[in-house]
C-alpha cells in the first residue's frame, strides 16, 4: 500500500478526520485513494456470496476512486478452511490485502474441528447483513414451504437441500428448519457446495429437491423464472422482496447470514487503521449503498477490536446451535 504524505495524514489514527473534515484539499481522486492495488483473498469458489461480495467491493471502491485497481484470489473448499491456512502463513504482513469471509466460516471451523482460526489474523470490519432464502427448481411440485415440510416431515432423507459447506448458514438454516418442524436435523440430506455457482447448477439441474444460500445469490434465477422462491429467514416481511418468511408459513425460526474483511497476521496498528479506514469510506460511499440496495444486503458496519469481540462471541453461540442440531 502505497501513500503520499496526504493520503496518510487522511488515513492514520490520529489524522482521520483531517481529510474528511475539508482542510483545504481539493476533491479530487488522487486526494482520495488509498490504495493503489488491493489484493483480496476469497477462500471460496467464484460465483458465491464471497466471491460476489469481493467482487462488488471492488466495483465500489474503483467508482468510488478509493483504490486503483484490485486482484482476486480464489482458494475454495470446506467454508473457507482450505484456503484460511494459506492466507494465515503466506499473506502474512501484507498491508493492502484484506480475505473477505462471514458466518459461514465461523460455522466450518467449529463443524470441521480445523487446527487453524482467526486468533491471528487481524479484524477489519463486518460489512453486511444478508437474510437466506429457501427456493426450488421452476418444476418442483412444492408451490410453498408447507408443501415442502410436509415431505420434510414424510420422508426426512427424501427431501435434499443445496448449499454451502458443511457448517455454514445454510446448512444451519437447514437444521434449525428441521428442528421447527419437529424433525431430526442429524437426518436431513444436506448436499454441500463450495461455492453458489455449483449449487446453482445443482437446483437448476434437478439434482435436489430445494436449495438454501442468500438472496443474492438466486435472485437473477427467481427474476427469470427457472427457480421458485418460497421463503426467506428474515424475522418478519421484508419491504421491497416478494416474498413470505419462514414464520409466516408455520416454520417458527429465522437466522440472518453476515460478511466480513480480516487483514492478514503482522500488519502493524497503523496499517490496520489505514484498512479500517478504507472500509469506513466505502460503507459512507454512494457507490456501495446502492450496490447493497441492488443486492438486499443490509450495511451493519462494525470495525476493528469491535469487530474482533463480535466474532469471538459469534463462535460461542454458533457452537452452542451446531451443537444442538447434532452437526458439531
């Protein structure tokens, strides 16, 4: 990362606010990037909600003039667990790079007792919120959730959902869906993806009865009618996404998916501060509130240290529901 005497007075801990607070500058895209190259590491396959989100990132921080240009990297497998030992050992100290990760990784790492975690990398910020959605092949019988549960409740084995790894949201929507319903979670046939694209595939193929992954990631396909949307997870009815809860349809659960950037291990408190900040003003972008709007993500900005707690804490009570459903 690469910064002329303004850029560092604009991002450091103790000029944060010069910038911003109009010391004389001109506005102009140099005065406000950052970065030259970002390196984003994306320890999923390309066409899920990582990469999407990684990839959004990108169009938003360019627009916004806060970065040059960025590279992607993809290393997909078990939620983020293959590709998380690589981004701990070998981008060890780089300061322009940031792994874009979220809930489902938390959930892999308890499901897959992983020798490795997140105690060493560096917590930059959550970003989103997002709700699931539960949806079916265009030719499925099921024109709703109660159709669905109802061979849910017939034949648990028969009924098999797509999704993400093993242990993420997905998979634990899937459970908490079966333990609402009054069936044993340990036997529903859940087939993990390591990415949308494949799962996508899967749903579109009718390879499986129904599939779970957040909104985004089916909306194009629900847009252009080859698949059905029968529920989302949010608590209540969303304004502006036709569709009814699980609530709604008898299914007495919800569960909101999140997403998040970690820095990599050896960055200093400066360098740290510099990415907190980078993802500060691109949560305050025009650009990135109205990709989120296109997307149904929700901004829940939350960085730094505050950050870090939320995920520790985020790991006690995701081992506490993986638990109880039998898959951990």
């Amino acid at each position: 990362m690469q910064f002329n005497r303004r850029e560092f007075l604009g991002t450091s801990v103790l000029g944060g606010a010069a910038l911003a607070g109009g010391i004389g500058f001109a506005p102009d895209v140099r005065a406000q990037q950052m970065v030259d190259t970002l390196q984003m590491f994306v320890p999923a396959a390309p066409g899920g909600g990582w990469d999407g989100t990684a990839r959004t990132m990108e169009q938003a921080l360019r627009a916004a003039g806060l970065i040059g240009t960025a590279q992607v990297t993809n290393v997909p497998g078990a939620g983020g667990v293959v590709g998380l030992p690589q981004f701990i050992n070998q981008w060890r100290g780089r300061q322009n790079a940031l792994m874009v990760m979220g809930m489902v990784m938390i959930g892999s790492i308890i499901t897959n007792k992983a020798p490795v975690n997140l105690s060493t990398l560096t917590p930059i910020a959550r970003l989103t919120e997002e709700y699931l959605a539960v949806v079916v092949p265009a030719e499925s019988p099921h024109r709703d959730m109660r159709s669905l549960v109802a061979a849910l409740k017939a034949n648990p084995g028969g009924v098999s959902w797509a999704g993400g790894s093993a242990g993420g949201s997905d998979h634990i929507l899937v459970g908490l869906i079966c333990q609402a319903v009054g069936v044993d979670a340990t036997k529903a046939s859940y087939v993990p993806f390591a990415g949308g694209g494949p799962a996508t595939a899967a749903i579109l193929g009718n390879q499986v009865t129904a599939g779970v992954s957040g909104l985004s990631e089916f909306a194009e396909q629900v847009k252009a009618g080859r698949m059905r949307l029968l529920a989302i997870s949010a608590a209540q009815r969303v304004p502006g996404i036709d569709a009814p809860t699980l609530r709604e349809q008898g299914v007495d659960t919800d569960l909101t998916n999140w997403r998040g950037v970690y820095a990599p291990a050896g960055v200093n408190a400066q360098q740290k501060q510099a990415m907190i900040t980078l993802m500060e003003r691109m949560n305050a972008s025009a650009q990135w509130k109205e990709e989120c709007t296109k997307r149904d993500w929700t901004p829940t900005f939350l960085g730094g240290d505050a950050f870090g707690t939320y995920v520790t804490n985020e790991f006690t009570r995701l081992s506490g529901i993986l638990k109880t459903l039998g898959l951990a």
